[in-house]
C-alpha cells in the first residue's frame, strides 16, 4: 500500500519556483503517445531558473519521452509545453534550440568522424545565425571540461564514454542555452568521471544561471537536484526537495 505523504496527483504536484509566472519551464497537463500507445499521462512539471530538476523513474515509464518533447521531437496530443510563459508547441527543435533549450541525448550522438573541434561547433547552430555567424568556441567549456582541450584534434568516435559525454555537455553549452535537458549522463561511464561531471554540472548553475532538467538513476547525482519529480507509467507520481527523498522512494524508483 502507498503511504499517502510519498505520492501526489498532478494538480497537487508542486516544483521550485511553483508561484505563476516564476517558472522557466512549465509543462501542464501533457499527453504525448507513440501511434495508437499512451506514453505521457496528463504530465505538470516545473522548472525554476537557476535550479536542477531530476527526473526519476524505472526503465519505460516516459522520462526520455518528456525530455524528447519539450526539445520539440515528439509532439503531444494535448497539453503544454511552456518557456518562460511562451507556447513551444508550434515550434521546431531547431527553433526551441534558439528560444534557449539545450538537450544532451542518451547515447550522447557524437559524430564519430568528426574531430572534438567540429562536433563542438556544431553547438553553436543554436545561436542566432548559428555557424555562419560566429565560429568561436568559448573557453569555458574548456574550463568546465579541460580534457577536451587537449583532444581537439582527436575523433569523436576515438574518445572514451565519459569523454564523449564531456563533449556533448559541452557542445549543448556553446548554444548558451537558459535551460540544459540531460538525458542519463552518467549511464555507463566510470565512477572517477561521474564525479566529473557531477561537478561540472553544478558549476554550470552556480556560474550561469542555467537551469537544468535531468533524467538520471545515479542516486549520489539525483541527490545534487534542487528538486525531483518521480514517474510510474508515463505520470508523476511524487515529487518534493531531494533533500526529503526516502529511502521508500529510492526503493520504488531507483533501485533495480
């Protein structure tokens, strides 16, 4: 039986910055489905600026779902996706990217054949006029990421998973996105690089402002969020400070 404190409905749902018009992101009552199959279910998150959200969740109950559609590539049936008080629906990822939504995939999506140079480049595509634009690659990634100095030259596809992970932050970055979408950062990396990027992660918002939506099952990186929102079959079950997570909720959402 579920205790009543560890869940709440949607409209019950609160988040950092809940208060109207304080919100960077707001999703409210979002549907979203894969043909004729119901992945999202009446779906309100909140994200504040300057704050990391995490979203947690088992393998299959929507979290990469949510994250594909507020970066524009899956459409929901119903619902909003709000930046700052303004409607993406209409909008294309490319033009969400410029609106200022940066999203690192799972998997990451290095170009193999591509030098570390030119996949960070292509981050800048993001910004009004992307590469035609400017082609100036701004030393804080370097700052944030310093390996990736060193190996500008190298291939993507020749660099190890944490580094490629290092590299998609930082091309997500060149963008100068106000809000970051991290998609399983730490799936398969060493723990020494964990810590990595945990810590780059958190320079990020202290220095930028950025605010962050993260999807992630790493227990000690879940704990670095302001705040979390826990999924079971595409709809948010609970949500709170992760300073309050339990050991119950752990239990249901992130252990395996």
């Amino acid at each position: 039986m579920t205790s009543p404190n560890l869940v709440q409905t949607n409209n019950q749902a609160g988040g950092p910055g809940s208060a109207p018009g304080s919100n960077l992101l707001q999703l409210r009552g979002l549907n979203v489905y894969y043909g004729e199959s119901h992945i999202l279910r009446d779906v309100d998150l909140s994200v504040a600026p300057g704050q990391m959200v995490c979203l947690i969740g088992r393998n299959g109950v929507g979290k990469t779902t949510l994250l594909k559609t507020v970066i524009g590539l899956l459409r929901q049936r119903s619902g909003s996706v709000q930046l700052e008080g303004q409607e993406l629906s209409p909008l294309a990822p490319h033009q969400r990217a410029r609106r200022g939504i940066g999203y690192v995939p799972q998997g990451r999506e290095i170009i193999p054949q591509l030098t570390v140079r030119e996949n960070l480049l292509l981050g800048l595509e993001a910004l009004p006029g992307g590469l035609g634009q400017t082609r100036h690659i701004d030393p804080v990634v370097f700052d944030l990421f310093p390996i990736l100095e060193k190996f500008l030259n190298r291939r993507g596809g020749d660099l190890s998973g944490g580094q490629q992970q290092q590299l998609a932050i930082a091309r997500a970055l060149l963008g100068k996105p106000r809000l970051l979408l991290l998609d399983e950062p730490t799936e398969g990396i060493q723990p020494s690089v964990v810590l990595d990027i945990e810590r780059a992660v958190r320079r990020i918002i202290e220095t930028t402002g950025i605010s962050v939506l993260l999807v992630e099952q790493h227990l000690h990186f879940v704990r670095q969020a302001d705040w979390y929102y826990a999924m079971q079959k595409g709809g948010v079950v609970a949500s709170g400070p992760t300073g309050d997570l339990s050991k119950e909720v752990v239990d249901r959402f992130l252990s395996v």
